[in-house]
C-alpha cells in the first residue's frame, strides 16, 4: 500500500483529496503547515507528497525545497497543488524540484491520473535502486572472491620458484595452483554473466544434453579440489540419466560448477558430497 502525504492548511482540501481517492489503495496522512510535513517525514514514510503551494508561514515552494535538499527524501514525487496559473508561476514550482503540479479546483480524474504516474515513476526508481544495490553487492562478493584463489596461485607460484622447495611437494602444489585458477575463472564468467544480463545480451543457446553426463563431467572437474578436503563427490544417477533435455550446457555446466564449488567450500573436512539427478512425473 502505497503512503500519500497531503500537505494543506486547510482541512477541507484534505477532505476532498480523501473523497476522491476513497476507493484507490492508498494510506493518506494529513499535515497542516510546512513544518509538520518535513517533522514528519521519518514518521509517514510517504512513497508522494501533495503539496499545496500557497500555506502560511513556509509556504509549498519552500517546503518542496527543503525536501528536495535532504538525501533520504529527494526522491518522493511531489505534486504541487496551486491555484496559480500564469506559466511563470508553475515553472516556479518545477524548478523548485517538484516533480508535477496539479491545479485547483482539483479535478478528481485528473488527481488519480497524476497520482499514478508519478507513483508508477517511483516504483520504477525504487526497482532501479534495488538493482543497482544488488550489482554492487555482487560485485563486491566477487571482488572478495577473487581475492582468495589469486592469492593462492601467487604464493603458490612463490613456493615453487624457491630453490628450497621439495620437489616432491611440486605435483602437489601445481594442482592447488589449477584448482585456484579453476576458481578464478569461475567468478570471472560470473562477472561476465551479469554483465550480459543486464544489457540484455544474455541468450540461452539450447541444445540437447544428457544431464548426468554434464553432472559426470562437473563433478570430475571437482574431484582433486574435494580430495584436498578428504571429500568425496557421489552422484546418484537415476536409469535414464542419458535422456536428452532441452538446456543451454554452459550456463547449466556453470551453475553444476558454482554448487559444487559452495559445497566443497562449506561442507567439512572428510565429508561426502552427494549429487542426485531425479526428474519430475511431468517429464
């Protein structure tokens, strides 16, 4: 439900507002004067703000100015609602921030439409903000990822260019260094895919693939990686495992990688990591 604040000295235009959005989904609030609006801001958490301009003490322009200054609220829509007319005096109240104006007489039609806009146009935004925090926090684990099998390749590789190093160690050493670089890889294609998700550029190339071949594949991929751990990877494959469905093999390949990858990683030492194949009664 969305939270409408209606900024107005006089009551009776607050009535009016209330009568005509009566049947919308909407929580209205009501402040009488400038100052009780932006007091009670943080109380309402209004998703729109209808502004009357002319208000004594601050007056709406004022007000909207004011809003528009703070960083947790310049976002929220602000309709005025003015009984001015000449161009002059609405270009006013949009340079002042607002985002739309509404005259008086306020025509109940018209009231609903802009509403909706302005709502719809928000939405919008709080969706793009919600993006663009998830990238970040994506990217970020990433970024962190990355940190850890780089780190392993570089001492790794520090290790076996020193003279004192056992050569008995070096096999050893070189499959810890290419399972860091598998891991590496895994979260640059990771970085890849998001890219291409977001311009759109994402395309499934569907092919028919045996699926327990593709999981017989991933896990060997992981086999020496779990060893490291004690671990041992168990698929349970069903009869008619080698039945060919319809899937984009890399992308499925990569998302058998990432859980086999998260489950050597979180999963204690001398464990056994179980992978099961089953299909659903609806083919």
């Amino acid at each position: 439900m969305y939270s409408i604040l209606i900024v107005d000295d006089e009551p009776d235009n607050f009535d009016v507002i209330e009568t005509f959005l009566s049947n919308q989904d909407y929580q209205l609030h009501y402040a009488a004067s400038g100052q009780q609006a932006i007091a009670c801001l943080d109380i309402y958490n209004p998703d729109l703000i209808l502004l009357d301009v002319m208000m004594p003490g601050i007056n709406g322009i004022e007000v909207c100015q004011q809003i528009k200054t703070m960083s947790k609220w310049q976002a929220i829509p602000i309709i005025m609602v003015t009984a001015l007319s000449s161009k002059s005096d609405l270009a006013r109240c949009l340079n002042t921030g607002a985002d739309d104006f509404i005259s008086k007489p306020v025509n109940a039609v018209e009231l609903r439409a802009r509403i909706d806009s302005m709502l719809r146009i928000k939405q919008q935004y709080d969706d793009l903000q919600a993006l663009l925090k998830l990238r970040e926090d994506m990217v970020k684990m990433v970024v962190h990822d990355l940190r850890n099998p780089l780190m392993g390749i570089s001492l790794g590789l520090e290790l076996l260019l020193s003279k004192d190093y056992p050569k008995e160690k070096q096999n050893l050493k070189l499959a810890q260094i290419y399972s860091s670089a598998q891991a590496l890889q895994l979260l640059i294609d990771d970085l890849l895919q998001i890219a291409l998700l977001e311009s759109g550029k994402l395309r499934l190339n569907l092919t028919a693939v045996a699926l327990g071949n593709l999981i017989q594949s991933a896990t060997s991929n992981f086999e020496a990686i779990a060893a490291q751990k004690n671990q041992s990877l168990v698929s349970q494959l069903p009869a008619k495992s080698s039945r060919a469905i319809l899937v984009d093999a890399t992308m499925m390949h990569r998302v058998l990688d990432n859980l086999l990858s998260n489950a050597i990683k979180f999963s204690p030492s001398n464990s056994q990591i179980v992978v099961k194949l089953e299909f659903t009664t609806s083919g």
